[in-house]
C-alpha cells in the first residue's frame, strides 16, 4: 500500500490546486517574498560590501532555501504517519502554480477576443517580465503563450520531479529556489551578480524536468516538428532550459515563439523558438490543452511505474 501514497498524494495535491488554485491570503510565499527582501536589505549594508556580490547572493539562497527544508524534513520524521501525508499534500499542493497561471492566461484570451487590447496588456503584464504597454495583438498572444508553455516545468513538473526524488523538501527546496531566481535572477544591473548564484542553481533543479517537459509537450503535440525544434534550435537559446521547452512547445503547436521583446528597458533581441505560423489569440487556449495533456501524460506513465512496481513487491 506505501508504494501507492506517493502517486496519491501528487493526484491530491493538483486536486486541491485545481479546485482551490493559489491561496488568496496568507500564501506562504507571500511571507517567504517577505523574508527574502529584509534579507536583500541587509547584505546592502556597509559591512558587508567587502564580500563579492556573487557570494552575498549565494550565502542568502543557503539561509533562505536550507534551514526551511531541513525543517520540513525533521517535522515530518517526526510526525506520525496520517499526519505525514496531509503536510506532504499541502506542500506540494503550495509548490503547484498552475491553476493560477492557468487562470491568468483565460482573462488575457478573453480581453483579446473582446478586443480590449489595453486590459489585455495589463493582464498578460503579470505573467511576462517584458514591457506590454506598447504590444499589439498578437504579441500579447505570444507572451502568454510563452509564459504558459515555459511554467510547464516550473509550475507543475519540476516541482513533482522534485517531490519524487526528495519527497515533500525536495519540493519546498525547488519551490523556493525557483521564488529567488524570479526575485534576484533577472539580468537588471542590480541583480546581474547578486542573483547570479539563484538563476544557476535554478538552472540545475530545473534540468531534468525541463527534458522532461519537452518530450512530454513533444509526444502530446505535433512531434516531429517539436523533436526538430528541440534538437535545431535548443543551442540559440540563452539558458539551458527554458529555451529549450519553449521550442519544444512551439514545435509542438507549430507556432513561431520568442524574438525580441523589452525586458527591464532593455531591448533583448531573442531567438524565433517553434515552427509555423504566428501566434494568434486562440493558441493561449492551445497551449493550455498541451500543458494538460502534458501533464496527464506524464501522470499515467508515473501511475503505470508504481503499478508494475506494486504488482512486483506483491509477487516477489
């Protein structure tokens, strides 16, 4: 029976982030976000401008990340067994964000088919880091496209990787690191070494789920265009992630992603990431159905695993 809660406890946990989505008040990351900018604040102070900004930056991801996961690691040895799975459900639950993305993206298709391209601007400005006061139609389309096909893997799958691997700290662990690299891992000149340390180690966590988030995307969508992009076109990308995804996902809706965009008042000139046509409105529908494909997906092959492996301690 052990070997069935863990697909258990993932099935629950997008339960409770379907129907409740991200908590409206006492989020922990709110809290987190919190902690996060008195500690930012403090390493500003004289005393420490001795130290490189790169290692300021790195000794915060170890006080944030560290002391929060190995709490939750002896909480739950010492918790009994129903309680252990309830507090797993609920991290892991905290750790999703898909719901929330997911409903982000609805109002900017719905702005865009009522062609209210101004509030459609501020709606896709809250999922994209890029500048939307001057975007046209069919860029809005494209960033929330992206933002939907790039937090595939932050949103959903990384954090479940993360969970199988190291259990409800691991996916704690991924959760926060993942909250510093979008805090302090943008290129702006205050951040470009501080968060140098959080974006790589975000790099890291997210290597293995983002492959995975590919070939999922790539088998739920167009496959042979989206394994050709995955293989021509992951080297133009600047990380060694999300690039990589959004070129699965645009092969995978046969969409052209990516060029250049405003980001932080800077013009990034990015590479074309997918294949095909240009985006249009109705692809943010699009690829919110790849990313639940995806993600149903990746679910049956994890509950076909633990079957076999049920199946197995029962014979044996």
């Amino acid at each position: 029976m052990d070997n069935l809660i863990t697909p258990g406890i993932i099935v629950a946990a997008i339960v409770l982030d379907w129907v409740f989505g991200e908590p409206k008040r006492y989020h922990p990351l709110v809290w987190f976000g919190g902690v996060t900018d008195r500690i930012e604040q403090v390493c500003e102070r004289p005393e420490f401008k001795s130290t490189s900004p790169f290692a300021r930056g790195f000794y915060c991801w170890l006080i944030l990340v560290l002391p929060p996961t190995v709490a939750t690691w002896l909480l739950l040895s010492w918790l009994p067994t129903p309680a252990q799975w309830i507090l797993e459900c609920l991290i892991v639950y905290f750790s999703i964000g898909w719901k929330s993305m997911q409903e982000h993206a609805y109002v900017v298709h719905r702005h865009l088919e009522a062609k209210e391209l101004d509030m459609a601007r501020e709606s896709v400005s809250r999922i994209v880091s890029r500048k939307t006061d001057e975007l046209d139609e069919r860029e809005i389309a494209k960033g929330a496209v992206e933002a939907v096909i790039e937090n595939g893997s932050d949103c959903v799958i990384s954090p479940i990787f993360w969970y199988l691997l190291l259990g409800a700290p691991g996916a704690l662990m991924f959760r926060l690191a993942n909250t510093l690299d979008a805090m302090w891992g943008n290129k702006t000149d205050r951040y470009i070494e501080f968060g140098r340390a959080s974006a790589r180690i975000d790099d890291i966590l997210n290597w293995i789920p983002a492959r995975l988030t590919a070939i999922g995307y790539a088998i739920c969508g167009r496959f042979a265009s989206a394994w050709w992009c995955m293989n021509n076109q992951k080297a133009e990308s600047e990380g060694p992630n999300a690039g990589l995804v959004m070129a699965a996902g645009g092969g995978a809706l046969e969409i052209k992603l990516g060029g250049p965009a405003i980001y932080h008042g800077k013009l990034d000139v990015r590479p074309v990431l997918g294949i095909g046509r240009e985006v249009e409105g109705r692809d943010i529908l699009r690829s919110i159905q790849l990313l639940w494909r995806t993600i149903g997906f990746l679910l049956l092959i994890l509950a076909i695993a633990y079957a076999l492996w049920y199946w197995a301690d029962i014979l044996i």
